[in-house]
C-alpha cells in the first residue's frame, strides 16, 4: 500500500481563509494555492497507508475529548532568522491548539513524533520567499484580525502534486461556544489601517 503524508489543522474559515490564502499568493509563495489556510496541529508526517483508519480513529477520540473555544487572529510575527516564515498571530484559543497537538501527537497514538521546533500555533502566510517579500507580507498584515468559533479540526493528505487535499473532519463533543458580546456565531474579519 505504501506511504502517505499528512496533516491535522484547524481551517480558518471563511472569508478568512481564502483572503489569506491570496494575500499569501500575491507576496510570491508558490504554494501558497496548495496549501488551505490553517493552524497546524500535526506538520506533515509520513504514516503507512494501512494505518489511516487508526490514525482516523485516535482523531475521533481526540475530538471527542476537546470542547469548542474561541479563536481570534491579530497582527504578524516572523520565526525568521531561524526560519523563514511570516505569520498571523494567534492571539486567543493558543492554549486549546496547544492542548489538541499535544493529544494529536501523543506517545500511545499512531502519529507520536517529535517536533523540530517548540510548538507555536500561527497561519503562515508566507514561507521561503525573497525577505523583501516577506518584510512586505509582515508590514501588510500587521493589522489583519479574525475572530470564530473554532468547532473542530480536520485530517489532510498531501497529493503527489503537493497539494493539500481534505480527508476528514473532526467536530468537537459536548458543549457549543457560549455567546461573546451578544454575537454568538459572528465570524468577523478585517485589515484595520494603521
């Protein structure tokens, strides 16, 4: 059966997402069009094609062990020089990620491994460009801000063209996101000009 690689990430939804994903084109990231807009929970990992339905099956228990929380976008960082990455920050729902890609990763499941750099949730929105670019892409979101109930998360496979493509998602059990300043379920996105 061979190899495959995946992914776990929370979408960023829309119009969020695809608005990022063209902002992310537009600053010269050719695979920017492959990869949906995300928070990664596991970074792509090579697994036995004969081990999907198990790892399905540890995401299934992940979900049902986590609980909706909110999710909020602000402002950019960099992991440059160590890495050449510029993102959008997570400033609310950090601790969730961090709690789910540990659970993700763990020892007992089928997709434990080691990380190459300490967890850091973000959305890239651009990697292993010119810096001119990437000094562009840090200075033009600066103000971007998104907010949404963040619902679940879903499993990606990498095709042989690199793209990224949806295998399945994973909705969180029990309880629903309690309404924030009497807007329940508002999803809210915007670039604010500085």
């Amino acid at each position: 059966m061979g190899t495959v690689t995946i992914g776990v990430s929370i979408a960023v939804p829309e119009p969020h997402g695809s608005l990022l994903q063209e902002l992310r084109a537009g600053f010269g990231d050719a695979a920017a069009h492959g990869i949906p807009t995300h928070v990664t929970l596991l970074p792509p990992t090579e697994v036995d094609a004969a081990d999907l339905a198990a790892v399905e099956a540890h995401l299934k228990q992940v979900a049902a062990a986590g609980r909706p929380f909110p999710m909020r976008l602000c402002g950019t960082g960099t992991f440059r020089p160590l890495s050449p990455v510029v993102y959008v920050r997570v400033a609310r729902g950090a601790e969730a990620c961090a709690w789910l890609q540990q659970r993700v990763r763990d020892a007992s499941g089928p997709v434990a491994r080691e990380l190459q750099f300490p967890y850091h949730p973000h959305v890239t929105v651009a990697h292993g460009i010119d810096e001119a670019s990437m000094d562009r892409a840090f200075a033009e979101l600066a103000g971007f801000e998104a907010e949404w109930p963040c619902t679940g998360f879903a499993l990606y496979e990498q095709g042989a063209d690199d793209v990224w493509r949806k295998l399945r998602e994973y909705t969180f059990g029990g309880s629903v996101v309690p309404a924030q300043g009497g807007h329940a379920g508002v999803e809210r996105g915007r670039i604010a000009s500085r």
